[in-house]
C-alpha cells in the first residue's frame, strides 16, 4: 500500500503515459469506438471535443474500467489496464492489477458523485486512508489543504447535499487531487451546474492545470477553457479522431469541414 | 434420512384432498378480504371523520396483531354468544378480515393513484357518489392494484395452514392426522411443503409478469 | 381475573414472546445481509443459489416448515431441536428470505454513479460496498424492515402449535382451566398490539437516527397511521427506491 505515498511528482518528460491501441467499442450493434488509436504524453492538458455520442465521454470510462474494451489495449505509464501480460501472452486482467493501474488515474464526474454519507472531509480522506494507507492525520491535513485550494476550506463538516453544485465539484475535484493521481479525467464537470457556477470551477481548474504538472484528459463543451489550458486539441466525430492540434490551430484555422461545422455551432 | 415411497404413495390421495380445501380457504378467504379491505378503503375517504377514525383504529388493530390468535378468538369465543360456524367458515372469515386490513392500503394506494382531475371531472358532469365511484375512481383504480392484490392472495395461501389448528382438515391437518395415526411423519410433511413452494413459486412469478405489464 | 394469571402464565409468555421475536429478527436480519448481498455477486453460482433459497423459504408456509423442523428433523436426521431453536430457525429462515428482498431492492437502488466514484478512487469490491453503498443503502432498509418486524412479531404466535410457551400459548392454557375465551383473547390481542406499538416507535427512532447520519431530514409520514406503516415491504422497497432516483441523483 506504500506505493503511493512518496511525493514525488511523476516525471514530465514528455513520456507517454496513457496509449489506445485498436481500441473499438460497441453497445449492441453501435460502435462508438473505432480501431481507435491515439496517446497523450505526461504533463499534457488534452481537450476532447467533438458532438455529442461521438466516443468522447466512452474513452473516459474506459480509462476508468467503468467499462471495458471490445477490442484492442489500453496502457496507463507502461501497464496495461485491462489485461495482464503472462509469460508473453495478453489476458484479460484481474480486479487487483486494474486497481493498481488505475490508482494513477483520478475523475472529476458531470454530476459531481460525492458520497452523501459522509461530510466534505471525509469523502476526500476515505480513500487515502483505506486505498493508499495513509494515516487519518495525514489525510486530514492534505485534504484541508486541497479544500483550501479549491477555495472551500470552511466546509470541512458540510454534508455534500448543504452545498452547492459549484461548491460539490470543487470538492470532487479535491478529492480527486487527494488521491495524487498521475492522470486526471475531466467528464464535463461544469454541464451540470448552473451558469453562475461554472467559472468558480474552471477558475480552480485552470489554476490545476497552470501550477501542476498533471496530465489532463478533458472533455468539456467550454470552449474557452478548452483554448486556454490546452496543449492539445482532438477532434472527434463518429468514434474516430478526424482532427488534433493545438488549441490555436483547430480553434482558428481547422482542416476538417466537420470540425468547422461543430465549431460554428458551439462557439 | 430414510424415504418411503410407498407411505408417499398411500399419502398422496390424502395430499390431494387437503389440497382442496386449503384452496377452498384461500378462495374464499380472497374474496372476503377483497371486498372487505374495499369497503374499509372507501371509508378512508368518507368525509367525516366519525367514520374514518373508527375504521382506521381497527383496521389498525388487526392488522398487527396475529392472524392466529384471531382465529382462535374466532373459534372460541363467538360459539359464547351462540354465534356457530364450521371451523372452515370461522377459518374463511378469519383469513378475510385479516387480509381485508392489507388489501384496503392496497385499494388506498390505487384509489390515490388516481389523478384529482378525474373527481374534479366527475364533480363538474355532475355525477353522484356512488356513480362516480363504480363508474370513474373504482375501474381505474383496481386495475394497477391487481398484481399487489395477488401478492396477497399468496400470501393467504401460505398462511392458511394455520387453520389446520381449529381443526379444518387442510393440508397441513392431513399430515398431522397421518403423523398421530400411522407415524409417518417424514413423507406427508415434507410433501405438503413441497406442496405449497409448487403452488407459490408460479403464482407469484405470474404476479411479477402481470406487474411488467402493467408498468410498475 | 386473578393475579395468577398474569404471573404464572401470561408475563413469562410476554417475555417468551420477546425473545423468539429478538432471536428471529436477528437471525433474520444475519439471513437478510448475507443472501441479499450475495445476490448481487459477479458470479452466477451464487445468484443462482442464493435465488433458489430466496424462492423455496418465500414460497414455504412458515406454520408448515415448523412442524417440519420439528417432526420430520429429528427423524430424518437423528437431530432434535430444541422447539424453541426450531421455532427461531424456522421465522429466521422464512424471513431472513423476505429480508434479502429488501437488502437487494435497498443496495440496487443506490444510485450507479456512487458505485462508478468509488471505483474512481479504487476502492476494492468490499470496500465499495462497505463504505460506500451500504452507508446509503441501509436507512431505506428501516422502513420495510420494519413492516417485516411486525410480521415476524405476528408469525411467532405459531409457536405455540409446538408447544412452546408464548403468549398464545399461555392464552390456551389459560383457556382451558377457566373456560373464559373472549377475556383472555382479547388480553393478548391488545398484548401483541402494543408490542407491535412500541417495535414501530424504535424502528422509527432508528430510522430517524440513521437519515440523520447521512444528512437527510427524516420522512414525516404524513397521513398519520397509529402504528404501523401502510404498504407491504416489497411495495415499500419499490417505493423508496423511487425516492432514491428521484431524489438523490447526486
């Protein structure tokens, strides 16, 4: 369980850290994936967009194990994640080596998922101590830091439900924080929150993004966002990435006729 | 364990005639508790409250405490105010009047389900009472309650047995009587258990379909 | 009505009673637990199974499987129960199966997302659960568990059938030594009554207590029923798990 606890941040050195290899998804005769390949590297801040039902929030949980790959690997930092590799061959991987692997993963959800049980405290201190085995104390004194970081540091005794919806994805972000992952998922945090919430949450995350070297996977209809703390820019339509590059360039001059459609319509 | 097929033979026949009377009581028993638990939920809904207070503190009442004691208050002590019945009847009436408290929540729950507009509407054409109620509540009502009110009936088949200890020669009582006389005790009780899981499990998967269908 | 009766039969009955009921809630509840979790396994073998147990002891007549531990146990398999023993095995048995219904209904109606976090935090199987949804699932269990209490309070008067000394079976003794059948009935119906009164009121302390601790307002039942709550269990599950995908889509 001591793996985690050294705090050294992970290497930025441009490694690969996650990489989609033929990787197809279908629910029932749909293919939301396609043979789809594409990688980011460490440290990277990598922006998805696309229509909605193009795969976007499908290669989120398939990072998460919420679901599994029809065909085709993924790896995280080396490992692969849904599969084991024995003596040279592939097999499909057991519940303890996914955990392992994806404890470099963290996830900010759309609808914020706090546990309604527990105070703002404890659901960002429950994890560390009972998955990473980190001391009570130890947990309580990051996740009063990470609070304050998200600007919260008041509601430490709140139940999830005596906040608001800005409120609660801060703290979901802080609890994902508090688990020090190498990789943070961003499932369009701010579409379930009313207008006058969303720039409290994307000022915390863009303060994230500017002053960590965390890699980040978004997906977001916030385009604005997307263009200032992105490194990279995927465009996808149809499970298939039809168009990438840097913020500027997709937002400013892109290639694709579907990408200028997309465009011209959320922006 | 030593099985006797040949005592489960010879029981069989016995088996079969309890088995007659044990759905005699639950028909029966049914019938009463879906009336009677109707007649209590249209009380629930009777504008004053000298009839809605007493009815709901009764139905109250019997609906916690045990059915078996009710029974034997049946038995007992109604025969003391020259009040006679057969033990099946007593039996009948019992089963009834204790399931009429459960069916009367069912009918509420039904009858609530029913939006207001449809009072509001019969109140506007100008319909009586008791026409509203045959004609626009009750139809609407009882057809989402069906499947909770089979639950129910199950339910009176699997605690009709309890009449075996008036002395109404269920089911269980043939075991019982084979049991004193023979003692065979193996064969009969196990088969009228068999018995009463063969007749239960289809009904209530019956029950679970019906309520798919009509979308609960 | 003599001082006799009260000491000598119908207390000692009470107290029987109250421990039959103790003893069966408990097994029941451990029943409940276990097989309503393990229906929701990954692998198939357990659900089949632990759903053959749940459809036998639901479609078994608790009376009849009674008189079974008691007549055919012993004879089948050279073990005698003590009556009072094959009474709690018997209750615990039937409504332990009645119990896994709600546990299952309780932690299938936790919301999905809360499961999908508690992966995100890589919290092992049993810790999900543990943590997680059991936490949230238990308060919606008290209400429906609750209606089953008073069942198992009802359905311990079976006991009496093989002799042991309950209440209805102090009622019979004391039937027939004075032959006066309305008073000692009626005594114990308004016995079992408030037996049934006060189970409600501490179910309802429990409920409150526990929706306290997951920062929820208790529900005020607002029809005001004396005692007990309106809907059979099973109607009861369905219905709270409304108000959880109503409500709590957190």
């Amino acid at each position: 369980m001591a793996t985690e606890t050294d705090h050294t941040n992970p290497a930025v050195d441009g490694s690969e850290l996650i990489r989609f290899d033929q990787v197809t998804k279908r629910f029932g005769s749909n293919t939301v994936l396609d043979n789809l390949d594409f990688s980011v590297s460490s440290g990277k801040h990598v922006t998805l967009i696309g229509p909605s039902g193009s795969g976007k929030t499908t290669i989120l949980r398939l990072l998460m194990t919420l679901l599994k790959p029809d065909e085709g690997t993924i790896k995280v930092d080396g490992d692969y994640l849904t599969h084991e590799d024995k003596g040279g061959k592939l097999v499909p991987a057991g519940e303890k080596h996914t955990r392992e692997v994806r404890k470099k993963i963290g996830m900010v959800f759309q609808q914020f998922n706090l546990f309604p049980n527990m105070r703002v405290l404890r659901n960002i201190t429950e994890a560390p101590v009972h998955v990473l085995g980190l001391s009570k104390d130890e947990a309580e004194t990051r996740a009063r830091e990470l609070l304050d970081l998200v600007g919260l540091g008041d509601k430490c005794d709140a139940y999830p439900t005596q906040l608001s919806g800005g409120q609660q994805q801060r703290v979901a972000i802080a609890r994902a924080l508090a688990m020090r992952p190498q990789v943070m998922l961003l499932d369009e945090v701010t579409s379930a929150l009313d207008p006058e919430l969303v720039a409290g949450v994307l000022d915390v995350l863009r303060d994230i993004a500017h002053t960590t070297d965390i890699t980040m996977l978004c997906v977001t209809h916030e385009m604005n966002f997307a263009r200032d703390i992105s490194d990279d820019v995927l465009m996808f339509d149809a499970g298939r990435v039809i168009e990438s590059g840097p913020p500027e360039k997709i937002f400013t001059e892109p290639e694709h006729e579907r990408t200028r459609e997309f465009l011209s319509a959320v922006l | 364990m030593s099985w006797n097929w040949d005592v489960a033979k010879d029981f069989l026949p016995e088996l079969g005639n309890g088995l007659l009377i044990t759905l005699e009581a639950t028909a029966l028993g049914s019938v009463l508790a879906f009336a009677l638990g109707l007649v209590w939920a249209m009380a629930f809904r009777s504008p004053t409250r000298f009839v809605r207070w007493p009815v709901a503190a009764v139905v109250e009442f019997i609906r916690n405490t045990p059915l078996l004691v009710q029974l034997f208050f049946f038995y007992y002590v109604l025969p003391t105010w020259d009040i006679k019945f057969s033990a099946l009847t007593t039996g009948v009436i019992a089963l009834g009047l204790h399931y009429s408290t459960y069916t009367a929540e069912v009918y509420r729950a039904g009858i609530d389900g029913v939006p207001k507009g449809q009072w509001e509407a019969a109140t506007a054409l100008s319909l009586s009472r008791g026409r509203t109620w045959t004609a626009v509540i009750l139809p609407q009502a009882i057809r989402r309650v069906v499947p909770a009110l089979g639950n129910y009936v199950i339910a009176m088949l699997k605690d009709s047995p309890m009449l075996a200890l008036i002395g109404v020669v269920d089911m269980l009582q043939k075991a019982r009587a084979e049991g004193a006389s023979s003692f065979q005790y193996i064969e009969p009780y196990t088969m009228v258990g068999i018995a009463f899981i063969l007749i239960a499990y289809p009904a209530s998967l019956l029950m679970r379909a019906l309520e798919r269908r009509l979308g609960h | 009505m003599t001082a006799g009766l009260w000491e000598n039969w119908l207390l000692p009955g009470v107290w029987i009673t109250i421990q039959l009921t103790l003893y069966s809630a408990v097994f029941a509840a451990v029943v409940a637990f276990g097989i309503g979790m393990a229906r929701t396994s990954r692998l198939w073998i357990v659900r089949f199974l632990t759903g053959f147990y749940v459809e036998v002891f639901r479609g078994t007549s608790a009376l009849v499987l009674m008189f079974w531990l008691f007549f055919v146990m012993p004879l089948a398999f050279q073990y005698q129960l003590v009556p009072m023993w094959a009474a709690v095995l018997a209750l615990g048995l039937t409504y332990g199966a009645y119990g896994s219904e709600i546990v299952r209904g309780a932690i299938a109606a936790v919301a999905p997302a809360q499961r999908e976090a508690a992966i995100a935090l890589s919290f092992t199987p049993a810790q999900r659960m543990r943590r997680v949804i059991l936490p949230q699932a238990i308060p919606e269990m008290i209400p429906p568990f609750n209606n089953l209490l008073i069942e198992l309070l009802k359905a311990t008067a079976l006991v009496s059938a093989v002799s042991v000394a309950d209440i209805t079976f102090a009622a019979q003794l004391s039937r027939l030594a004075t032959g006066d059948s309305l008073e000692i009935y009626a005594i114990i119906l308004v016995l079992y009554f408030v037996l049934a009164f006060v189970l409600t009121r501490l179910m309802r302390l429990l409920e409150r207590r526990a929706k306290a601790g997951i920062g929820q307002a208790p529900v005020k039942s607002g029809k005001g029923p004396l005692v007990t709550r309106k809907l059979s269990s099973r109607q009861e599950t369905e219905q709270s798990s409304n108000i959880i995908t109503a409500g709590g889509a957190q």
